[in-house]
C-alpha cells in the first residue's frame, strides 16, 4: 500500500478524520522485496522472517544458531539470524533459502546438486547447509576439501558426505548464484 | 454421493483390499484395516480432500497418481519408498507420481475403541517397509487389474495379451491407452474373487532403482513445512522453562516481570501426573509462557524469576551411577535377569589356555534432533486439530484423548515431514504439554522447545557398562563368552514387567550368541531419575561396540588377524536359529565382512601405515558390516577411509539406501567421536550444541563407501539405523591399529586423549 507521503501533504479530509502518521521502522531487503519491521527493534531476524512474515525456510537450531540450521545471507555474507537483531540491519539485503532460486524457478546450481546427490536426511538442516555452501561458492568457485571442512553446519542424520559431493557436483558445472 | 464399501476383497480377518467406488472420475484403490460391518467411508474420500486417503491410489482422469505414505518420514525415506512399491505394481510413471504425508487414520470402532484406517503408522522404528511391503503390492496389482481389465473391453483384446507400462496399456497391435481415460471405467468394474498376483520380481521397473526423495524440491527451496512451522493466526506462542528435576517442585515464583513484555500474555503452570507411563504426560514441572509472538514469549520466560524445589533424583549423578555398575559387575551378586545361558561358562572355563576380559564404558546419549519437540494444537469443544512432528500418530492421539475426552474420531492428527526422530517422538510429552496449556488458556497453542529444554529434557539413552570375560581354549578357538552389563532399563516405569526389563539393553542373540558353544549373558538392573526412552538401533549400538571390540581384543591376544579370528567364529556358512524368532545366516555375514575387507585392502592389516579396524553384526534379519581406515599425524587422528555393506535382502530404493548407510555410519562416527549426556546433582548438563557437539564437516570421512549385497529374492528387511552399531567398534579397532590406545570408553576422542 503506498505511503501517506508519497502523495505529498494531503489537505485535512472536510469531516476532520487527520491522516495516519507514517509508521516509521527498519527497512529491510528480504528476496528482493522491501519490507519495514515495525515491532521490537531487538527482535532477532529469524523470529521477524518465522513469525511475522511467516517464511519458514530458515530453521530453529538453537538459542546461539549453532548448528547452522539458521544462517542467512546479509549483503551476501552468511550469518545466523537469531544472533541478528533487526536494528542491526536496516538496508540491508537478505537472502533466505526461498530466495536462493531465480525468479523463474530455475534453481541455483547447488540445489539442483543437492536434489541430485539426494543430500537430504529429514531435510531440516538442509536451508542451513545450502546458505553456506552457496556464499562458499561465490567466495571460492572451486573449493577443496579443507574449504568444505570449515563450514560450520551440523547434521543430525548424517548427510555432510553427500553435501560435500553436491558441492563439489554444483563447483564442476556452474558455480556461482543464479 | 454415497460411498460404496461393499467392493472390497477379503486379505484377512481384518484387512480389505478395496476400491472406492464413486470417487468422481478418479479410481481410488487401497488396502483398509477394519472389522467387518464398519461404517461407511467418511465422504471427504470422494473429494479433493487428499489427506483422507490412506495408503491408497487415486488415479485421476488426467493420469495424475496421489499415492499417500501412512508413516511418519523421519527423514529415513518411506515417504518416497512406499509409494515406489506401490507405483510400481501399478506400473506408473514416476513422474506423474505425487505423494501425500498422511496424518492419522482414525475412525469410530464399534466397541468404543478407535479403528485404525490405515493400520499401523509409525515411523523411523526401522519396520516401515517390511510392515507395508505386502499389502502396497496388492494394492498396486488391483488397480493395475482393474485398468487392463477396462482397457481390454474397450480394445477388444483379452485382458491376459495387455502390457502396461508408464501409466499407459499397450495392446499387442500397438495401440495405446492412457491410464487416465480408463479409470472411470475401471472404478465401475466388479472385483475378481481373489486379489490379483503382484508381479514376479523380474518385471520390477522402479522398485531397486535409484530415486531422489520425493520431498527434495520442496526442501532445497525452503517450502517444505514441517510441523514447527505451521501457524495458526489465533494461536498463542508457548516457550517453557522445566524444573531440572523431573520429580522435583517450584518453591517461589515471580511472574511479574515476564507479564511486563508486550505480547506476553499468561503464565501458567504445568504439573506432571501422577501414574501416567512417560510420554504420557509432562516430563517434569514446567512454567509456560504464553505471548503472541515467539520473540515475546522467549523474553518473558527469561525473566521468569523461578526457584526450583529439588526432588530425591538431585542425589543422582552419571559418573556415580558408573562407579556403581563397576562395583555391581565386580560383585559376585546374581544378577537381576540371565538373558541367555549356553552350554556350561564355569567348565569351559577350567580348560581354559588363554582368558581375556575387558569392561567397557558408554555414556548417556540425548536424541538432539534437528527440529525440537513442538506442537501446533487446536480445541474445540468435542473436536481437536494438531499439527505434531510425531514417529506415532496414534500414540499422540492417545495422549489427547486422555486429556480432552474427544472421541479420536474427532482428533485430526497432521504428520508433516520430522525433522528426526530416532526414538524420542515415540513419547508424546510436548503434546500432552501443548494441550494442557491451549485448555488453560481456552485458545489454540503453538509450542516450542528450546534447544536448551531439549538437550536437558529428553529420554535418554541409558548409559551402559560391559564387562566380558573369554575363554579360549588349547586349538585357540572361543570356547566361552561370559558378559555381564549394568544399565538402567529404558523400559523401567513403562508397563513391562520386571523379567522384560533387560530386552531394550541386550539382545538374546546378538553377536556372539550362537557361535560360542559356552554363551552367558546377564544384566544387572540400576535405579536412574533420569527419563530413559527408545533411542536409535538400541540395544544393539551399545552391545556392538562392546562385544566387536572385544572380539578384537581377542584377536590381539591370540596374535592372529582380526579379520581371520571372526571368519573363524562363524565359521561355515548356516543358518542358526535365533531366540527371538529367525535365523541367523552365517554366510550372509561372512559375505558383508568379507566385502568390506576386499574393499579397504584388508590384507594390508599388519603393514598399513594407517590402522584399519573392522567390525560386524546383525540385527531384525539384515546384515552389516564396516572397515575404516585412520591415520594419526602429529597427534591428530583422521578417518580416512569409511566402508559400510548392507544386506537387507530386497533393496526398495538404492539411492534412498545409500543415504540410510552413509547417514547411520556419520550419526553412529558423531556420536562415538563426541557426544555425551552426563549428570550432577541430578542435573543435566549439556545446554547446547556446544556441549554436545555432533561431529564437524572436518572430523568425519569425505565419503562412506557403500556396498549393498544384491537382493535375492528375500523380503525387505528395514534398513534406517542397520549401519549404526558397527561403525564405532570398527573406528575404535582402527584406531587401536594406528595408536596402539584401546579405546573402551567412550566417547572415544576425550578417551583417546587421555589415553595417548
Ligand atoms: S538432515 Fe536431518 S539433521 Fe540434517
């Protein structure tokens, strides 16, 4: 909905009803949509993407984000998102796991090899690992095995075998986002 | 629209192959569990409502196939290999395949118990295949009987000259018709008198071919939604503080502070009952906070100002409760069940030319799985609704039922995609925990665990201590086995009577059982507060690790290769018969060490810079075996080389397989390496993943080889946790190679640093 003042200062209405005040807040960039958080400056990003705008892709891990499960991309640089405050991030651009494919649908190269090494346990670590293993990618297109090693996700089930596969899968072909 | 249920084939007394009849332009066919004279099918069938399918197909006149997977997906795959068995008896293309996850199958029984629809849903308990193997393939073979049977009246070919094939019946004259424009036909047909033969095994097209997961897109692209994250506008958000005691008490509380966060919106006390089995009811006492968004909620439970009154169990502690096992095994006391008593341990034990023994030490282990207990619930005045990452629909609506009074007919149970379970969703405590509070607080709850309510909260897995004697006798063969092992029974407390205690901490015929001529095994019962519960491929992850290192110890003694002194004891190839039910098939087990050996260069044992270990097992009629290499440089041990073969008889899915493989052996390497749960003043004390840290990227293998013994024609047996108990003897017998350090403790790189 456009803002009041996009309009300029529109004439108090005859019946007397005042136009609402802007509400200010933090501006964020999330998938390449804007949106303005308007609550609790301190509330960290993952319950402003879980709760409010209810984009779930980015997972609970823990209170510390830990094992991974809730890392993000800000302005292109893993982070994890229970550890982000909103008032850490206004203008800032955030990618989540549901913004790693283009627009069309066209995956990004290393969830295709995720889907293709079958890289998948209960799955619920997986947003976490494909945040990771894409902003490795893009800093380094062809990582070895000890660049595979530093991240810093956990896994439950089992799966850092065949993630490491996809990556090196997703570094062969077309390395790089989208 | 009436529902037609008299169109059903008998299987047995309570099991009917059926067709749905009047399910608009679809054909919708499945097995039912009923008793005969039951109500008729609830109407939502007939609609687009897929949920209330079963483990059925409904082919629709597009040639769409929705095929519903009854159990639970813990991430071991049945939600893609079920549907496969059944897709593939109907002969349709995969790719027009789509599969629901299921929620509870329940109806009204006559008797006042509910009726299970679907039959058994449980997942992640190792038997989903095996359990559902016959009746998807018959379910399969109707509707594909059917489909000839109507193409064959429209081509005017008999029924017998019709091939099928990717959703399509071809007549031997090349014509063609879809599977789609058939089903209005086929779903009119009567039904033959006997349920149609499945296919013989060489005409399989799908089942023992690699397939993705059937949820991979939705999960690489964030849209798949497990429980933790459906909402419900109304809801309220609740986030708990336990008593770290699970019979202790609050003494004082301020819940001032926490009502002072904006969006806090109640506080309330959560007591556990008395005389409910775990998972019943609430784990310990509780305060709950309940505010409208999570971030509130959390806020306010964090200045809860809460005391807790200890209990009795504040005298326990893990390292005590060790000292005890030791001195009980160390005791000439009987012990509290003999499990098994072959031949005559005390004679053998006068002829003995060499004696070996050990005793072994494993810790407590917590579940940690990925997405912590949550439940969405919803109640309405005599219906619920949730939404709950469960391995046991039907448990979880037990639990409500109790609670609420509602008929289970009237509870709906959704079961998204878990995120892991490994035992800990077979109790349902978080959904006694959410009901009780969405009661109190007359409005739907949404409740979440914290990691560190989960890590301190759970059912542990009890720890253990072995302690094995041997025999071996002047032609250097073992001629007694003597093992003794204290534990605090994951049963206990559970409903099993006092002599079944033991059966979740050893198993009658595990390794070596049967193949020693003079065999005992006893287990010594301890006391615990501690909340134990099933946990992954228990009890033989403990046992294997004992007995397979033992079984290397052996081989130290006697000088020999340890792959040679196994290869003796299960000598020829034969089938012993097992206590518990089946056979054990020495063959089978020789093949899979034997495999893994070749694969690793097992003749280079004795000369490998690196150590190799190697170990093997058997467990519910499947066979498993590891080598894995590890290299020590500079202090630092490395796993270098990891291989696993599995023979599971028929193989559903081999790339689904493969994953089960690969996935067990890395949980089974994590938890070995890192992990374990340990008390103080009847305390927790592992908060986080920090303090219970699963193995990094770096620590664990680059790849598990995996080898799986082609099928021969055998039934599948299951297959989720079987490469779990031999990767950590195999690892610790490597590492005894490369370091000349005898691992008997674990977790074993505290142990090995200790030690080295
Ligand atoms: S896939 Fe289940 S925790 Fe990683």
């Amino acid at each position: 909905m456009a803002p009041a003042q996009a309009h300029g200062t529109p004439a108090v209405p005859e019946s007397g009803i005042t136009p609402v005040a802007v509400r200010s807040g933090i501006a964020v960039e999330i998938n390449g949509e804007r949106f303005v958080h308007t609550g609790d400056p301190q509330m960290p990003l993952l319950w402003y993407l879980r709760d409010v705008l209810w984009l779930t892709g980015t997972k609970y891990g823990g209170e510390h984000g830990e094992n991974g499960a809730d890392l993000v991309l800000v302005d292109g640089k893993p982070v994890s998102a229970i550890g982000q405050p909103m008032n850490r991030l206004a203008d800032k651009r955030i990618t989540t796991v549901e913004g790693l494919a283009a627009n069309d649908g066209t995956l990004h190269p290393l969830q295709q090899a995720f889907i293709d090494e079958d890289a998948i346990g209960c799955g619920y670590c997986t947003p976490g690992w494909l945040i990771a293993g894409v902003a490795l990618l893009k800093r380094k297109p062809h990582p070895d095995d000890s660049d595979i090693d530093q991240l810093p996700n956990s896994c439950r089930c089992g799966v850092q075998t065949r993630v490491r596969a996809a990556i090196k899968r997703a570094a062969a072909g077309k390395a790089g986002p989208a | 629209m009436s529902a037609n249920t008299s169109n059903g084939i008998r299987l047995s007394r309570r099991r009917f192959l059926q067709v749905l009849a009047g399910a608009a332009g679809a054909l919708v066919v499945g097995v039912r569990f009923a008793e005969a004279g039951e109500p008729p099918l609830p109407p939502e069938w007939l609609g687009n409502d897929f949920h209330d399918l079963g483990a059925y197909v409904r082919i629709d006149s597009e040639g769409n196939v929705l095929i519903g997977a009854r159990d639970p997906d813990t991430g071991t795959g049945v939600a893609t290999a079920l549907p496969m068995i059944l897709a593939d008896e109907l002969d349709a293309d995969w790719n027009r395949v789509s599969v629901v996850h299921l929620g509870l199958g329940v109806e009204a029984g006559n008797d006042g118990h509910p009726l299970w629809t679907y039959g058994r849903q449980r997942g992640g308990t190792g038997d989903s295949i095996p359990a559902a193997w016959a009746d998807l393939r018959l379910a399969g073979a109707l509707a594909r009987w059917l489909i000839t049977q109507a193409a064959a009246r429209r081509l005017g070919i008999a029924a017998d000259r019709l091939r099928c094939e990717a959703g399509t019946v071809i007549a031997p004259d090349g014509r063609r018709v879809t599977y789609g424009s058939l089903v209005d036909d086929a779903s009119k047909l009567d039904l033959p008198t006997h349920a149609p033969a499945p296919k013989p095994p060489q005409r399989y097209t799908l089942i023992g071919k690699p397939v993705g997961d059937v949820d991979a897109h939705a999960i690489v692209t964030g849209q798949a939604k497990y429980a933790i994250d459906h909402h419900e506008a109304e809801a309220l958000v609740a986030v708990l503080s336990h008593c770290p005691w699970p019979d202790g008490s609050l003494a004082s509380i301020d819940t001032a502070p926490a009502l002072a966060v904006k969006g806090v919106v109640k506080v309330l006390q959560l007591k556990p009952e008395a005389d409910q089995p775990p998972g019943h009811t609430v784990i310990a006492p509780a305060v709950a906070v309940l505010a409208e968004s999570t971030w509130a909620a959390l806020q306010g439970r964090d200045r809860l100002k809460l005391e807790w009154k200890p209990g009795p169990s504040a005298a326990e502690n893990s390292a005590a409760l060790e000292q005890q096992a030791t001195a009980l095994l160390d005791s000439q006391s009987a012990p509290t069940t003999r499990v098994r008593d072959d031949g005559d341990v005390e004679k053998a034990s006068k002829y003995a030319a060499i004696r070996v023994e050990a005793t072994y030490y494993q810790p407590w282990l917590a579940h940690a799985c990925a997405e912590p207990m949550n439940c969405l619930v919803r109640i309405d005045k005599d219906k619920a609704s949730l939404v709950v990452p469960t391995q046991s629909p039907q448990q979880a609506c037990a639990v409500v039922q109790r609670l609420t009074g509602i008929a289970p007919e009237s509870i709906a149970i959704r079961v998204p995609r878990v995120g892991g379970g490994y035992g800990r969703r077979l109790d349902h405590d978080y959904v006694a925990e959410a009901v009780l509070l969405a009661k109190a607080a007359n409005k739907p709850v949404r409740l979440l665990w914290t990691r560190g309510e989960d890590f301190t909260h759970d059912y542990y897995r009890p720890a253990s201590v072995h302690k094995i004697n041997a025999v071996i006798d002047h032609k250097r063969n073992l001629a007694g086995w003597n093992q003794r092992i204290a534990s605090a029974s994951a049963l206990a407390g559970r409903g099993v009577p006092a002599d079944r205690l033991w059966s979740s901490e050893v198993s009658a015929d595990q390794l070596p059982a049967g193949l020693v001529p003079n065999f005992r095994s006893d287990w010594y019962a301890q006391q615990s507060a501690l909340p134990r519960g099933p946990h992954r491929a228990m009890p033989h992850l403990a046992n294997a690790f004992a007995a397979e290192s033992f079984i290397d110890e052996i081989a130290h003694q006697l000088r020999e290769d340890p792959m040679k002194t196994r290869l003796r004891l299960l000598g020829e190839p034969r089938s012993i018969t097992l206590q518990g039910g089946g056979t054990l098939d020495t063959g089978r087990l020789r093949n899979v060490l034997q495999l893994v050996a070749d694969r690793i260069d097992w003749k280079d044992w004795l000369h490998s810079v690196n150590g190799l270990g190697i170990a093997c097992w058997h467990m519910d009629g499947a066979y498993v075996a590891h080598a894995i290499e590890t290299s020590l440089q500079n202090d630092k041990l490395g796993i270098e080389r990891v291989v696993c073969a599995v023979d599971v008889g028929r193989v559903i899915n081999p790339l689904g397989l493969e994953g089960q493989v690969a996935g067990a052996t890395l949980d089974a390497l994590s938890t070995a390496l890192n992990l374990a749960i340990t008390t103080r003043d009847g305390k927790v004390q592992q908060h986080d993943w920090k303090a219970y840290p699963l193995a990094s990227m770096a620590q664990l293998p680059n790849s598990v080889e995996t080898i799986i013994v082609p099928d021969d024609g055998r039934p599948p047996a299951g297959a989720s946790f079987l490469a779990m108990p031999t990767a950590a003897p195999a690892l610790a017998n490597s590492v005894f190679r490369v370091s000349a350090v005898r691992v008997r403790r674990l977790p074993l790189m505290r142990e090995f640093l200790r030690l080295s």
